[in-house]
C-alpha cells in the first residue's frame, strides 16, 4: 500500500531512539524527508549520521533540542522552514514516564511531568503549526500512553497528565481542522531502553531476555503474551500522518497487544 509520503516533509520529536527513530526510518524508507530532534547533541550526531547514510544527507536533518524550549524549538522550525521548504506531518514523540504513586509525588514532580507532557506537545504544534496549514494536507500525530485512558495507581502523575494531554488533542482536532488533522497513539508496553535496563538489573540473572520479557507479558496480561516493538508503533504513525488517512481526525489508536480493560 502507497502511503503518499513520497518527497513529503516529516517532523519528528523525540527520533534518536525507540518508536521515534523506527518511525524516522519508517517515513524514510517510505520516500519522505525527515527533520527530527532531541535533547542530546552526541548521540543526535550519530544518529543523523547513520541515517544519512542508508538514505541520503538531503533527506535528514537533526537539531539536538529540548521541546520544553520554545525559543529553541521555534529556531529549529525555521530551518526546517529553510532547508525542506516546509512541513507535512508533526509527530510529537518526546516524553517519559514518572514511577509514583499520589501519596510520593510531591508538587515540584507534579509541575515537571504536567509541563513536560503538556509542553512538549504545545511547543511544537505552535512553532509548526502554520507550516503544517499550508501544506495542503497537515497532519499532526501525538504519541500518547495507553495510562491516558487505563491510570496506573505506580504511575498516577503520568497517568492524569496523559489523560490531559489526550484531552487537549480532541479539542486541536477540532480547532485546528480541516486544514490540519491530529490523531494520536495509546501505546501499552512496547520494548525500549527503559525495559531493557530493567531486564539488566533482574533479580534472576540466568533468566533469559526471552523468558524475562515472556514472564512480564504473563504478569501484565497481555493477550498476545509479549510486548511491542518500536517498529509496529512507528507503522502507525507513519499511517496517520500519511495522506492515506485523509479522513481520519480527533482518533485514538490503541497499540497494546490487547491489554486494555475499556470497552
């Protein structure tokens, strides 16, 4: 299936790992151009590098930025501006999860994860927006977590700042239509850095990666016993911000293997 993304221009927040690289090289292997961004300069460089290789330096450009600084995030649209002509589709990717529960989250990690989640969505959408007007065919895309809708009591700031966060993308939908569509993913576990450090510090080091990673799917229930991969997202996303999905806005796609408990 021709998604269209051919010569069209990608923004990526969040792309030097994870769901965010495997949807840069998603949209590339897929013809687009693809601006992306992160806050660490040393491993962007090699990133961009790897990229540029395997598909061209005229297709990529990276800018070490923290999406939490307008000014800096505002600096990087221009180039994209200067160096593609403009932007097609925004993925706002960039983002964490905070382990907590209500009665260990004190106000200061309260207003860092509500500005970091809230922000990094904000920032981008402004600096982008009026490209993304004038495209013809804009197409925003958050990646949001399944907690958006499913709150973990481990998780209860990420959870109600994700909830937020999905709320805020409903109402974008509808004002930033017809000229731009904004859709989003709830992801549940999906294999990254982050679970790859948990599976070092195991408690049972002859356990294997295969077994541990099987035994955490049996313990969350998960219906397709394993956890995602970065690239079964990435698919997703490149679909939604594609001219394929021309009729499709204000939409939530759970990617989770099944774990939700919502009808």
């Amino acid at each position: 299936m021709d998604l269209g993304l051919k010569d069209r221009t990608i923004v990526v927040t969040g792309g030097t790992s994870g769901i965010g690289l495997a949807s840069v090289r998603v949209f590339l292997e897929d013809g687009a151009r693809v601006a992306l961004c992160a806050r660490g300069a040393e491993r962007l460089d090699s990133v961009v590098a790897n990229l540029s290789r395997d598909f061209g330096p005229d297709r990529v450009l990276g800018r070490a930025v923290s999406v939490l600084d307008a000014a800096a995030v505002s600096g990087f649209a221009d180039e994209v501006r200067q160096t593609f002509g403009g932007c097609d589709a925004l993925v706002t990717n960039a983002g964490q999860g905070r382990v907590s529960t209500y009665a260990d989250t004190s106000d200061a990690d309260w207003r860092e994860e509500l500005e970091l989640k809230f922000f990094s969505q904000l920032h981008p959408i402004r600096a982008f927006e009026t490209m993304l007007r004038q495209s013809g065919s804009g197409a925003i895309v958050a990646v949001n977590s399944l907690l958006a809708l499913q709150p973990e009591p481990h998780m209860v700031c990420t959870s109600a700042a994700r909830a937020g966060v999905q709320n805020l993308l409903k109402s974008l939908a509808t004002e930033l239509a017809p000229q731009i569509r904004v859709n989003s993913i709830l992801l549940g576990l999906v294999d990254s850095a982050q679970w790859q450090r948990r599976f070092e510090a195991r408690e049972n080091k002859g356990q294997s990666r295969e077994e541990w990673f099987a035994a955490l799917a049996s313990a969350k229930a998960i219906p397709l016993g394993r956890l995602g991969q970065p690239q079964e997202p990435a698919r997703a996303i490149a679909f939604l911000a594609s001219p394929a999905a021309s009729y499709i806005t204000g939409a939530k796609l759970e990617i989770s293997g099944g774990v939700s408990r919502f009808a």
